[in-house]
C-alpha cells in the first residue's frame, strides 16, 4: 500500500493578492501526511521589469525570457516569492524547504527550440529526480518548488509551474499515490466561462474533446488540462482543478479530472 | 572519530566578479568530503536598489535594512546568486542545494534591537537546526546558505554571512571535525594593509589583542576575527583566514586563527 502524497499547485491570482496567499499558507499547513507546493509567479516580476525599464515580450502564453529577463524571476520566483512562502509555511509550524530545480538537482530541463520561435530561458523539463524528493519527504520535510529550473550546464530556465507540478506528480507516481491538485481563481472548468455555477464536475477524455471541438474549453485552459490528462496517464491516481479552498474542504465545487 | 567537514565562506569580492566567481566554484567542487558554502551578497544588492529608486544607509558597516531593501537582498541573495551558485556547482557535479535559514527552519535569528538605533531587518542568530544540516549532508546534499534567515514568525531577516558561517560551523562542531576558512580579497590578515607579504601567518588571542590595541588590526576585520575565535572556543577544530585558492592549495600565504 503506497503512502498518498498531496501535490498542489497555486498560481498568480493567489500570490498577487496578500490575504488569499496566507489563507492558503494557513489551508495548506493544515493539511495532514505528505504534501509539496508548487507555486507560479504572479505579476511581481512584471512589475519588476517595468520597474527597471525591461520589456517582456509574450508568444502563445508564454513569456519569452531574455537574459535580462530570466534575472527578473529567478530574483522574483526563487528568491522573493519562494522565500516569502517558506517563512509563512515555517511560521505555521509547517516545516518547508523551498526549491528551484537547480537545487539537489530536482528538476532537469532543457532550453526550448522550436524552429523559427526563439524562446530564449524556457525549460522544457526532462524528468524529475524522484529519489531525491523522497529524501526530504521522508525527513518531514515539505518541498516548495518555484518555476525555475535548470538545465545541468550551469544555465537556469524559466519553466511554466503547471508543467513543473504535473511533472512532480508524475515522477513520484511510482513511489506514492499521487493527488495532484490544481488551484486557481475558478470553481473548475466552467461550461460558460463567467458563471461559477456551470462548473463541470468530472471531465473525461472524451468530453474533452468534445468541449475542445465546440470551443468551449480553449485558450489557457488547453495546457492546463493536456498536463491534467498527462498526469493520469502516468499513473498519478487523482487530479482536481478548483479554487484554493478545496485544498481542505473537497464538498465545495471542483472539477474531477478522469481518464 | 568524527568525519571532517570544510565549511567555506565567500564575499563581494569573489561574487563580483564572473571569472573569479567560476574559478572558485570549480575549485569548491573539487574539495572531497563532506563541506558546505555561505555566501554574502555582494554589489549587485546596491546596484538593484539604485535602479528602482531606493536608498541604502549603513550604520556601523552594516545596511540598514527597511521593508523595500530586505524585498531586493531577498530576491539578489536567495534568488540571483544563490542560484547562479547552485547551477553552477551542479554543472560540476556538485549536488549542491541552496537555501536560507527560512528553509527546513536551518537558522534561525530575531530581529536586531539595540537602544536608540533601528536596523531594520536584520537578524541576530538564535541557532542553527544541525539536526536538519545533517540530514543534507548524509544525503549527499552540499548546502550553500545565502545570508537570510527568519524568525519563524513570518519574518525574512538579512544577517551579516561572517557571522552565519561562524554559526553554522559552531552548531555542526558537535557532530564533525570543522575547519572554517573565510576566503577573502587579502592572503590573510596583514601587519600592514597595503602589503600582501606582511600576511600573519598565525594569530592567537594575545597576538590579536596586542594588534587590537596598537590600531594594526582595525575595522572591518575585527568583527571577522572576533567570529573566527568565538567559533574555536565553541568546538570548531581549524580556522583559517586567505585568498579563495587556499581552499584547495594551503600551501599557498594565508592566516591560520588559534586559541
């Protein structure tokens, strides 16, 4: 019988706003057994930017991560918003240790080529180091990984946090059974995007597709899921897409993501 | 018998500069044995401030730290350096891990108050968590501290890298043979300040005394060597104060501290 491991996930609208990030924090310490946090940016690195006169340039939802950059939020994600999270975990009795990908070599990845689009730092993750995570799971340790990775040549990248936790989840699949929970501002994936009531509460492969095909699901959501079914398909047992609070309260609404 | 471990301290000076920065990095992941690194921050701090606006003020050699300076030496120390640090020691096959005192609650500190002058948040350490030091170093795990630690009440605190070092090797100094080398611009401590040959090959509490008195030894240095004895009379087995290349050629002009 596998230990179950909780994964979640939290994005920008939960680190943008002070008050949601320490309900959350307060939530997430409060959960019992094995967890990992993995969490997004937000707009402080925009911000950032602005502030020192860069330009951020985005392609298909993606920010291109010039050197200039890549300086931003591995200052921003690593450094500023990790550390932030780690000491209000730490605050909460919560004994977390944050992580780039970089650090004990968790995450491997590699520099994004697709031909024709230069993405400059983006990782593409090539598998995560498993036994490694285990160490600090098996020493009541509570791992809080940012977006950024590296690619075992001395360079960082910039990685989307939806791929980093599906990634996770996968990787530790075979050691534990998964929960990979997905929070953001919504309810769930939404039949008609502005109305919380229409959260579709299981999505399988094949109403997948068939939303997809009548463009009700599209956009951001598309990656989002593709790494939701990914994950199922490599032997993560649960994954759950919500608002933060379904973190410790499962009887409010969510989607459930099944094969 | 117990093991040895090497803990090596790097300033400004080696942090500065790129080709200086490497050049240590691949001298570090050369040393065998168990060892562990603490980084001070360096110009880039000051250079980040500068460009969004803020000011730096300094009393007594130490910055004064307000709300918007601990938000930038978070982001340079925790975020920039320490994993530029980390990616580099990784591409030398040095399973290297960052992290603050914040994380797995390794050092802990309170807020520095002293009557009539505010420092803002800086830390003054309570203790280092050897226990969990430990667990990194039987897993392989090289730690590379940057100077940050919290109070585990919520708070980040900027604290002086001399000083987390010499904390760092008194609490493992149960556990291990410790031997802290500060490696910094000079070959060591010098009778006279603008001659690398006048390096004080050794220097013991009555030497230090003596030079205190006579003006020799002054400033910036005294708060350094008043770490390096406090650390030997609390187990710490050898210190040794020079140049980064002494960490892999002692044969090379440095200053070795004694009781």
């Amino acid at each position: 019988m596998k230990q179950k491991l909780k994964i979640i996930k939290i994005g920008g609208n939960v680190i943008n706003d002070n008050s949601a990030l320490n309900s959350f924090l307060s939530d997430f310490s409060k959960i019992e057994g094995l967890k990992i946090l993995v969490h997004g940016g937000g707009k402080k690195a925009t911000e950032m930017s602005k502030a020192l006169g860069l330009k951020s340039a985005m392609i298909g939802g993606r920010r291109i991560t010039d050197k200039a950059n890549l300086e931003i939020v591995t200052m921003v994600y690593a450094g500023l918003l990790n550390k932030k999270i780690i000491a209000q975990l730490q605050q909460n009795n919560c004994n977390a240790i944050g992580l780039s990908g970089a650090d004990a070599n968790t995450i491997l990845a590699h520099k994004r080529v697709v031909k024709g689009v230069d993405y400059g730092f983006a990782g593409d993750i090539d598998g995560v180091n498993d036994k490694m995570i285990r160490l600090f799971l098996d020493g009541d340790l509570i791992p809080v990984f940012c977006a950024i990775t590296h690619d075992k040549k001395g360079q960082l990248l910039n990685t989307n946090a939806d791929t980093i936790v599906a990634e996770v989840a996968k990787g530790l699949s075979s050691a534990y059974e998964v929960e990979l929970i997905y929070c953001f501002e919504k309810s769930g994936v939404l039949l008609h995007v502005d109305n919380e009531d229409s959260v579709i509460e299981t999505l399988n492969t094949v109403s997948y597709q068939n939303l997809k095909q009548e463009g009700i699901i599209a956009d951001g959501m598309l990656p989002k899921l593709d790494n939701c079914f990914n994950a199922l398909k490599n032997g993560v047992s649960k994954v759950i897409i919500g608002k933060p609070k379904v973190i410790i309260n499962m009887d409010i609404k969510h989607t459930a993501i099944v094969l």
